[in-house]
C-alpha cells in the first residue's frame, strides 16, 4: 500500500516526522540532480529516522507515473531509467 505525503514548503510540519516515524521506508522523489530535499530532511530527523529515507532521483515528464512506483515498490528500490508508462 502506498501512502504519499507532498511537502510544500520549509521549515517542515511536525506531520513529516510523524509521517517518517510511522513508516519503515520512506521513498523521497527528487526532481532536481542536487537531491536538495533528502539533505534537508536528514538535517531536520533524529538520526534513527534517516536510515529511513530512500531518495530517487526522476525528473523525466513521469515524475508522478504510477507504473514508476509500482515497480520500485516490487523491486524494493530506486529504478533505473524511465517510468515506459503505457507499455
């Protein structure tokens, strides 16, 4: 089962660590090559938390493609390559 959570700004909402603390791994979706938001959440989680973390990198036009997650979800990690949405 997926459960998503959008973060819209920073500093975060105290909802992100309990989203964090409730789950056993959390996918970051990164849309930009610097993985800007993964570094800022392990700023901002107790260091038991960050372990959790799983930062992907996808800024193709499927950034929100549910095949993409579906095959991450299967495969227990990130993908390489595009999400062939529609094959």
């Amino acid at each position: 089962m997926w459960i998503t959570f959008a973060i819209r700004a920073y500093p975060f909402a105290h909802e992100i660590h309990d989203f964090v603390a409730s789950h056993d791994r959390v996918y970051v979706v990164e849309q930009d090559r610097d993985a800007q938001l993964a570094s800022l959440l392990k700023l901002d989680l107790p260091a038991d938390q960050v372990v959790k973390l799983r930062s992907i990198l996808h800024y193709n036009d499927c950034a929100g493609c549910p095949d993409y997650y579906r095959r991450i979800r299967d495969q227990g990690g990130p993908l390489n390559g595009n999400c062939n949405a529609g094959t």
